[in-house]
C-alpha cells in the first residue's frame, strides 16, 4: 500500500497540471527539474512529493486516455 498525500501536495501538483498540461511527463526525474524551478520552497521533501504526485496523476491520464 502506498502512503497518502496531504492535501497541500495534492493542490500545489493540481494547479501546475492546470497551467502547464503539455509541460509534464511520466518521468518522475524530468518533472522533478521542473517542479524545483517552479515551487518556490525550501523543502526537497515537499518537491519531491509534489514531483511524484504530478507523475502519478500525468500517468492516470494516460491510462484514462488510452481506455477510451
């Protein structure tokens, strides 16, 4: 079982999927570049979950995309 995002992770990695759909992909490593110039906080932790949440969600479009 995985563990749970709190909600700040999940909002933050929503409202950059808003701004820029085209922007992130299915590799956790490339979204990571891109989340550290885009999140203004100090916390890596924070970064990196919001990293990982976002490819997890691109990833469930895809699937969602591919079903249909």
């Amino acid at each position: 079982m995985g563990r749970i995002k709190t909600g700040l992770v999940k909002r933050i990695s929503r409202s950059l999927l808003e701004k820029y759909p085209n922007l992130f992909t299915a590799d956790y490593e490339k979204n990571k570049q891109l989340v550290n110039r885009m999140v203004m906080s100090d916390s890596k932790k924070l970064k990196d979950q919001i990293a990982g949440y976002v490819t997890h969600l691109v990833r469930l479009q895809s699937q969602k995309t591919s079903r249909e």
